[in-house]
C-alpha cells in the first residue's frame, strides 16, 4: 500500500478537493498516487468518486496533470521515486539519467545526476542500465535539476516487441500480442500509427501509459502479412524474448569505439593466416596457420597457430556494449537472419578477420608431435592479417586437386602444411576416442523472396574437421593455462550421462542383444563400441538416436566436471568471442593472468562468473528453442501445399498417444496420432521404445524406416500431422491376445467405419 500525506485539516469528508489542494497533494505524496489515494486521503466515497474522476479529466485535459489513474503527477516534474535509464558520463565521470518514461508533451526530458552509494552490492550500474532511484530536487540554478540515489538495478527493458495492428474507426488502433496467450492489447494513437493497415505485423515501443489506464504503442516499423515466411524469424525472436535491436548508448559506443594500441603486439604479419568458414559467413574470429615444426627434435611434428579476434580489446568490462553482450549471451542464427551479439561495427568490421586487413587478436601457438600429442603452448597479443577467407567446400577442393585463383597459389605454402597437421591431430583424436555420434546437419535454403526453396544435408568434409580440431586444441590449452595460472574462468563442461537415462538406454539395448557397460566404467570409448558393432544392422539408426538420447546437455559452469562427450578433463571456449560471451570472458581471463593487457577480468567479475554462467547457458538453450522454432515453421509452410503427398520417414519418436516421424527429404518431424493407426489398439512399450499391437504383435519401433502421407500442415505453429501407411513389423513380443494356433490373426475390419484404436 503506498503511503501518502494525509488529507489537509481543512479537507470535510465527502467535498471534492480543489484543484490546488490536489496538486499542493500530489507534491507531497511520498509514493505512487492515482485516483485511489486522492479519493482515500479526502475521504471522497460513493458517487463522489465519479465527480473525482471528472475533475481529474478536466484537470488532465488542462495540462494541469499527467499519468494514469493509478500514478498522476504533476507535469514536467519527476516523481519521488521512479525508474530511470543512464545514458551517459558528465565531464567528472558521473553518471547521468533520466526518466525511462517521459511524456513528449512535457518537453525534453530532465537530466538527473546518479549519486552512487558505497554500500551497494553487485556490479556497479552502467550505461544502458535502468534503475529504480530515488529522487531529489536540486533546484532550477544546478546543473542538473535532480539527484538520484539508485534503490536497485532493474531487467533490461524489452526495447521493441511485436505484435498485429488493428485498425480502429478514426485513425488509430490498437496492437494484439503475437503471443496469443498474453491477454493484453496495446492502444495506438493516430499520430503513432506509421500508416500501418490491418492485420499487419509491426514493430512497436511502449510510450508512457494512456490517460486513466492501458499503455501507448507507437509503431517504429511495418512488417507485412504475418503469414509471411520471413516474419517467421521474427515471431519466434519476440516469443523468445531475444534482445534483436541495439539500445543507443550501445551503438553510440560501437561507432566511437578505436582501434587498440597495437605497440605491444607481437606482429604475425607475416604469417600467411587463412579463414575457412560457411561460404555464407558474416563474421570471421578465428584464422589457423600451421608448418612442420623444423625444431629436429620433433621429428614430423607440427605447429599450429590459432589465432581469435581481439574482441576484448573493443568490448570493456561494465561498458554499455559488455552489458548487452551479456544479456544476449550469444548470436543467435535464422535462415533468413542473424540477431548478433555485438553491433555490426564490431562484429563485422572491426573484429572480424577480413582478407588482407590487419587486424588485433589474442592468438595460441602450439606445437604438436607427429601423433598429435600436444607438446607445448603459448598464447600472446598480436597482430595478424589473412591471406585469405576461405570457404569449406573451396579449400576441400584446393585439397582434392581442383585450386581455384585463390586456392591455388596457397596450396602448397598454407593449405597442405595445415592438413599434415590435421593428420598428426586426428589420430590423438582416434586415441582420445570422444563420443561419435555423426549426425546430420541440415540447412534450409530459401529464395530471393525469402519462402523456402528446398532443405539441403551439405556434405561432411576434413576441412570442417580440421578447423574443430584446432579449436578443440585451442579451447584445451586456454583452460589448461588458466587452471596453470589459477585464474578463475568458465568451462564448458558436459556431465556424464544420469543413471536413469542409462538404465533406459541398458534396458532397450538388452531388446537387441547388445549390453551396455557397468556405470562406473562407462566412457564414450563404450558407447562407440556399440555404434561400431550395430553400424551395419537395421536398428543403427535406432541405436545413434537412443545413444544420443542418453547423453546429458552441455553447458557453462564456473566449476569443472569436464567434457564427457569430448573425452576431455578440463575444456573451455575461446575461439568465438564475437558471437559467445563465454570466449570473450575467457579471453578476459587470459589477459588478466598472462598480463597481456588492462582490459582483462576484473575483481568485480570473478564473483560473478557462476552467474554469469547459468545465464549464458540459459540464453544459449533459448537461441536453440529459437532456431528450431523457426525451422519448423518454415518447413511446415514449405510442405502446406503438398497436402496428401507421400514421404519416406522414420520413426522420431514415441509416446502413448502416438508416434513421431521425421521426413528423409526435409528432416521435417510430424505425429502421428495413435488412433489412426490400423484397426487395434496398440499399447507403448517404453523397454523396446516401440507402439506394439495388441492383438498382432505388429510393432513400430524407433528408427523404424516407415512411409506417411501428409494429412495437415499448421505454419503458425510449426505442425505437421501424418497417416501412416507402412504395416508394423514383428520384433519377437507376443501380442497380448489372439494367437490362434501359433497363428498371427489378422485385424479385423472395423466396426461400424471405427476400429479399437480410434477412441
């Protein structure tokens, strides 16, 4: 309840106030005040309310006051106690703000001096940073009329969300939420409305609140016909709550941001760096360079140089840009767009390692012996220029004997001394033995208008092998040297898989002849065995699915337990820091332990690396949700016109209700519904991941290869439903009834058009 001055003396019970005893109240009232507390404190009760109402519209419609009937106040004056977002540094270094929500009318809005207080916890409040403050006239002749003392920092604002304009009588509208389950609406007046027309989706921000309730929107941009795949992305960034705009004092920063001092670099001009990235690629933070190690004493070794874009160098603890790096987490990729972590300046530009630009980086040199194994390594600040960017396909094919005009000319000098070393590379991998599920990538291409054209598998080459084995070697030795250091910093780190999944995974393979490993001695060495042995059976699909099904979920932790599925003790990532916050506080953390720099992690940020972790895990599991989203969308709008056409599928997945399969073609996933399968009821049995007839015995198993026949296709959703067409198969289980002599009966024809199985 807020408390507020009580009424005046003067005041009689049940008489409206004046309007003066109304503002003389307002500038009094210690907290919120609206309609309520006027009403409570003149002890205005009954019908009188609605003549309290009435003035306080006359009032409004004076300028006299300002807000909502839940928060008036007098115009142009702060309240008491209200949020405020910094934007900018005075020429002694203190902060300066204002109030996050200003009316326009009431002019340009104040500039409020931020008073720090020595006793708050946590990290300090920077630019970009809203605050809920509390506020303290300071009088016309200051410099700034106001003073704040921060009471806490807040979430950051959404900056713009999402949503389809309706079109009201007399010029203006309203704003319905793309998320239907949100309940709310948003009012746009006439002079806000960008000339959006019904039904459009558009891009909006939040104004101050709307006389006697509701919130103003204003549309900042027109999007079209939501039905449009390429609103797709969008829709699914705003279900998601990804951050895809850049607040000003960000980009303020990005634009004003100089290239570091590069004096105490050490200068790998010479070094002929290459790139090898997707030939789509935007941005490019890492470069590799490799040569035969000519020490005489590591006869047929290598060293490799990794080296990664300085972006520690742009992106400072506790600035404006590292306070959105680290809300967003991650870059965060669609078919049709790519929602960065950092400003395009930085991101494209300034750090990434374009062809023949000199460029900073923090970079690695270690040198392998012929068999991989890792002899030594150092990490220094340099300054490197590609000789090349590269794309995957296009070095493989330098490699394969088809250089083109770029390739050519590095084939002998750069490309072929960076595959000797891949070789010595990959054979410790075939000695560490990490966990070998080869599962496919597929892409979805689309088309000049943005629709879905088609849904591609791209091939597996060595040169996308090569690059991870190098980063893999880049990300150990970073861990390695910070633990040597005892420097704080995250892991990427993946558990071993729980009991239960490996008792369900123990209990299905036991159905196949195929025994799983005590717990104890579980590695992924034991799992590989077992997609070595089952490779060339029918169920190899089946067993990589169930395999990867009991694995746990990597993520980021300030603790180490190490990489399972890497077979690794200690790993961290280091090799992306312009598109994952967790390598650029790793680079933080090498600069601070190796010296290498003042800009590397500070005493306030060791506290919070666990924080820091469990937040980017979560931003990065919803990039994944995110993307698949989008992905299924579009896949379900690609298919929508090829309604009853037959697909070869396999089984994806079970349940009770029905089954799940995934499209050969597309790698689309649909279901299945139990009730329109055959003419009996089949029941799940979890052991052997299978819906099994109740009457035949008849199965479908997962990984089963089956054929479907599209029934619907739901683009807003992402849904596809399937019949099935393919007839189950005996996998040795008895059916619960209706053996008749060591004959399988057959199913009987429905009764009445409905079998058992449609309930």
């Amino acid at each position: 309840m807020a408390k507020t001055k009580d009424a005046p003396k003067s005041q009689k019970v049940g008489k409206l106030p004046s309007k003066q005893e109304i503002l003389d109240f307002l500038q009094g009232a210690s907290a919120q005040a609206g309609k309520r507390e006027i009403a409570r404190a003149f002890g205005v009760k009954g019908g009188d309310r609605v003549a309290l109402k009435e003035l306080l519209r006359d009032m409004a419609d004076d300028g006299l006051i300002a807000g909502s009937r839940r928060k008036l106040q007098r115009p142009g004056v702060v309240p008491s106690v209200t949020v405020l977002e910094i934007v900018e540094r005075d020429s002694y270094g203190e902060f300066i703000a204002r109030p996050a929500n200003w009316p326009e009318e009431h002019g340009p809005p104040p500039r409020i001096l931020i008073i720090e207080s020595k006793q708050d916890k946590g990290p300090a409040a920077g630019i970009g940073d809203r605050v809920l403050a509390r506020i303290t006239p300071l009088g016309p002749d200051a410099d700034t009329p106001y003073q704040a003392r921060p009471i806490k920092r807040l979430p950051r604002a959404t900056r713009s969300q999402l949503g389809i304009f309706r079109a009201l009588p007399g010029g203006h509208g309203v704003i319905d939420p793309v998320d239907r389950k949100q309940l709310k609406e948003w009012r746009v007046a006439r002079d806000a409305t960008n000339d959006a027309e019904n039904g459009e989706l558009v891009r909006f921000e939040l104004g101050g609140p709307a006389r006697f309730g509701g919130a103003n929107a204003r549309v900042t941009d027109r999007l079209g016909n939501p039905q449009d795949q390429r609103a797709t992305s969008l829709i699914a960034i705003h279900a998601h709550g990804i951050p895809d705009t850049f607040p000003e004092a960000v980009l303020s920063e990005a634009d004003a941001a100089k290239e570091p001092d590069l004096k105490r670099r050490e200068d790998l001009r010479h070094l002929p760096f290459v790139t090898i990235d997707p030939v789509d690629a935007r941005d490019r933070d890492d470069a590799v360079w490799a040569e035969a190690d000519p020490d005489p004493r590591n006869k047929g070794g290598w060293v490799v140089m990794v080296a990664i874009a300085d972006v520690a160098s742009y992106v400072k603890p506790g600035s404006a840009l590292d306070k959105e790096a680290r809300a967003r987490g991650n870059s965060v990729y669609f078919p049709d767009r790519v929602v960065p972590m950092l400003p395009e300046r930085i991101s494209n530009h300034l750090c990434s390692l374009q062809a023949e630009e000199a460029r900073p980086c923090l970079a690695v040199r270690m040198v392998f012996d012929k068999d991989g194994r890792k002899r030594g390594h150092r990490f220094l600040r340099g300054l490197m220029r590609s000789a090349a960017a590269l794309a995957y396909v296009q070095a493989q094919a330098a490699i394969d004997g088809n250089p083109d005009d770029t390739t050519g000319p590095l084939l002998d000098p750069v490309l072929l001394p960076l595959w000797g070393a891949y070789g010595s590379l990959n054979r410790a991998r075939t000695e560490r033995a990490p966990l070998d599920l080869d599962l496919p990538e597929r892409k979805i291409q689309l088309d000049e208008q943005g629709r879905v054209r088609g849904v591609i598998t791209p091939p597996r080459l060595d040169a996308h092998r090569l690059i991870e084995e190098f980063m893999i070697a880049a990300n150990v030795a970073a861990a390695e040297e910070l633990e040597a250091k005892h420097t704080p910093l995250i892991y990427r780190v993946h558990d071993q898989p729980s009991k239960e999944k490996l008792a369900a995974l123990s209990e299905f393979l036991s159905t196949l002849g195929v025994k799983l490993p005590k717990t104890g001695q579980l590695k992924p060495a034991h799992f590989n065995r077992i997609l070595a042995e089952t490779r060339a059976s029918p169920a190899a699909e089946l067993v990589g699915e169930m395999v990867l099904r009991s694995q746990a979920q990597a993520e980021y932790s300030a603790g180490n337990f190490g990489h399972f599925g890497l077979n690794l003790r200690r790993y961290a990532h280091f090799t992306s820091p312009i598109r994952r916050y967790a390598d650029l506080m790793v680079h933080r953390a090498l600069i601070r332990a190796l010296k290498l720099g003042n800009d590397g992690l500070t005493d306030a940020e060791i506290p919070l690396l666990e924080k820091v972790a469990e937040a980017i895990s979560g931003t990065e599991r919803r990039a994944m949700a995110a993307e698949r989203e989008t992905a299924d969308r579009l896949i379900a709008a690609y298919l929508a016109d090829r309604i009853g056409a037959r697909f070869p599928a396999r089984v994806s997945g079970l349940t009770r209700t029905g089954l799940f399969v995934r499209l050969n073609e597309t790698g689309a996933d649909g279901f299945v519904p139990a009730s329109s399968i055959g003419h009996e009821y089949f029941y799940h049995d979890e052991k052997r991941q299978a819906l099994i007839g109740e009457e035949t015995g008849a199965a479908f198993q997962l990984g089963d290869p089956v054929e479907v026949r599209l029934v619907e296709a739901i683009p807003s959703a992402g849904a596809l439903r399937f019949e099935l067409l393919s007839e189950g198969r005996m996998i040795g289980v008895k059916p619960a009834r209706g053996r008749i002599q060591g004959q399988w009966r057959k199913p009987q024809a429905p009764r009445n058009g409905r079998g058992r199985g449609r309930r």
